[in-house]
C-alpha cells in the first residue's frame, strides 16, 4: 500500500507540477496568488485519498461531494497534462517552423489554451460518457447442440456502481436487458465501486432481471480493493452467480469458466479450470483483465473480459496498449479461441469518457459456419 500510494503522489503529483508550469504566467506577479495556486493544486492531488477516508467511514454525503469535486478535477487536470506538454512543443518550436524568431505573446496565448481545451474536453467527455452504446457481434460455432439456432448473450463490465454511479446507470442498462432479452448475462467485474451499503437501491433492480440460463458474474480488481466477502454478497444480492475459478455446464448449452481476479500464478489454474469444460460445447471464459494464457489457447472458444476501459480518456488507451495487446473489440487469438474486451459500461473516476464510449455487449451466437459480424448502436 506504501509503494501504492508513493507512486500515485509522485505520478498525479507530476501531472500538476506540469500543469503549473504552463499557466503560472496567466497570474499576476503576485507570491500570494501562485502561492494559492500550488495549494490548490496540492490539496487537489489528495481529495482522492481524503474521499477513500470518509467513505470507509460512513460519511456519505462529504465522500460524494468530495468525489465529484476530486475525480472531475482529475479528468481536467489529465487532459491539461497532454496539451501541456503540446504547447510547451509548439513554444520550442515555433522559431524553427516559422523562421521568424520567438513570437512576443505566444507563451501566453498556448498558457490560456490549456484550460479552456481541457475544460471543453471534460464537457464533452461527460456527454460522452452518459451514453452507453450496444455493441453487437454475431459469431457463428458448430457447437451449438440440435435445435438451438442461436444464443444471445449480454455482457456488461466495469459498471463501477458507488459514490457518483447508482440508479440512472442501473436503469438505462436494465432498458438494454429489457429490449433485447438476451438468453443469458454475464458480467466481467467491477461492477461495484464503494461501499455496498449505500447500494440497497439498485440492487432490486438489477435482481428483477432474469434471463432463461441466468446472470453470472467474476470479481474484478475493484472488487478486490473493497473486499471480495463484500462484494460477493452484493452480487448474489443482483440475482448473480460469482464464479472464483469454477466451470460450469450451462443446460447443456455451453461451458462457462469463470477466474477470480487477483489470484497468483493467473496461468497455472486455467489448464486444469479449463479441462472440466466438455470440448464439444462452446467454452466462454470470464476473466477482468484481459490477459491471456498462452498454453490455454483451443481449450476455449471465447474469453471475455473488460477491466481496460479502453483507456476511457484519450490518450491513455495509446499507453495502455504498452500493458494489453487488446484494449477493446473483438480479436482472434491461435488455436480457435477468440478474445472481446468490453470498453466498460461505466467509468472510473472522472466521469468521463473521450474516444473511448461506455458500451453494453449483445453477443449472438449462431450455429453454423461464416464470419462474424460486428455493429454499433447508440443512445441509452
């Protein structure tokens, strides 16, 4: 927790170092004021940890308040870091490109642009982030049994129900449920994200939704940070069942293998989850981060998995592509098995979302041979 915390000071820290940088000349040459601003700027860099306190003790109201001042500050704060360090390169630059020597008043010009593109960036991305698209893929298997055509199945992932998420998510997603009436659901992980007693309001509805061959779900590392005991609770609560490496037969339709997040030695259970599963059914694999086990390839058909978010803010998706070779969509993988990774049904913290929208999975499979298919709609 120590090396945590050390990193996220020194990372987050940074990001306002920078920032700071880049706008102290639109100040006037007051100590005061700069002063002021490097206050703010450090009380800003630990509202985060301030809203984890008064959470884990109960304060709602001041955790929520906090929350939103915190996280929104965040999302500002990332986006100023990046045009920052552009405008600091245009600064640098400009003599070179030009050829008419340093512009008198461009240093202030690139100072103001920061935070007017990262404030309108944030509206933007909290209009972004409001609307959950359905993703449809369509693939075709010969494993399905006689007489089922089709399967539909719905996945959600990363819903991060807590402070500043509760029942307007819940319900547009339970409009999704209710309109395309999938077969089954599946959720991989973090669906929850504070503390499961301020969560009794959702959990009614999210529990009235019953589809044909269930809801299941596996934890994911957030799960883990509030603790799995918890969690596990408020999930059966919903109406899911948590999977912690276990595999199971779903009338005779499919196998569902479900891992726990944070478990050592990620590979070595897979083999020995995996060869439960009956190989002439269709095999999905739940697992939180995308991460995949090379020496478990062709023992499933499909692994699904979120945890990515597809970098939610613009962008992180490029650096986080350093850690995940698959940040979100549909990919084939050796040996028969395919990965998808959800970019998540909600968000993280800053509420917002840039070039990287909340989405709701409708997964069709339908027996057969052909190529799969992928389509986009929007608006819930």
């Amino acid at each position: 927790m120590f090396l945590f915390l050390l990193m996220y000071l020194v990372i987050y820290g940074g990001l306002q170092g920078v920032f700071y940088l880049r706008v102290r000349e639109l100040l006037p040459q007051i100590p005061f004021l700069r002063f002021g601003l490097m206050l703010f700027l450090s009380v800003m860099v630990l509202l985060p940890i301030l809203t984890h306190i008064l959470d884990e003790h109960g304060h709602h109201f001041l955790a929520t308040l906090s929350a939103w001042i915190g996280f929104t500050w965040m999302g500002f704060v990332f986006l100023a870091f990046w045009i920052s360090l552009l405008t600091f390169a245009i600064q640098v630059l400009w003599p070179l490109v030009s050829g008419s020597g340093r512009h008198p008043g461009l240093s202030r010009y690139l100072a103001l642009a920061v935070p007017l593109l990262s404030a309108a960036l944030m509206l933007y991305g909290s209009y972004e982030s409001q609307r959950i698209r359905v993703e449809q893929v369509e693939l075709r298997t010969q494993k399905l049994p006689p007489g089922v055509d089709s399967l539909s199945i719905l996945l959600i992932s990363d819903v991060h129900l807590g402070l500043l998420a509760g029942e307007k998510r819940v319900k547009a997603m339970t409009r999704v449920f209710a309109e395309f009436g999938p077969d089954l659901i599946l959720c991989t992980g973090d669906l929850v994200d504070g503390r499961v007693s301020d969560l009794e309001g959702v959990e009614a509805a999210l529990r009235e939704v019953s589809p044909p061959l269930g809801k299941y779900a596996v934890t994911g590392n957030h799960e883990m940070y509030i603790g799995r005991e918890a969690s596990r609770r408020f999930l059966e609560k919903c109406g899911f069942v948590v999977l912690s490496d276990q595999t199971l037969r779903l009338g005779g339709v499919l196998n569902l293998a479900g891992r726990e997040y944070g478990r050592q030695s990620q590979c070595s259970r897979d083999l020995p989850l995996l060869q439960e599963a009956d190989p002439s059914r269709y095999t999905i694999l739940l697992r939180h981060a995308p991460d995949i086990c090379r020496e478990s390839l062709g023992r499933f058909d499909l692994q699904l998995s979120g945890h990515t978010h597809k970098g939610q803010i613009f962008p992180f998706g490029v650096i986080l592509r350093l850690v995940y070779p698959y940040t979100s969509g549909l990919h084939t993988l050796d040996k028969g098995s395919r990965i998808y990774v959800s970019r998540g049904t909600g968000t993280w913290g800053p509420q917002a979302r840039i070039l990287s929208p909340p989405e709701i999975t409708v997964i069709k499979m339908v027996s057969g041979l052909g190529r799969q298919r992928l389509k986009a709609q929007a608006g819930y």
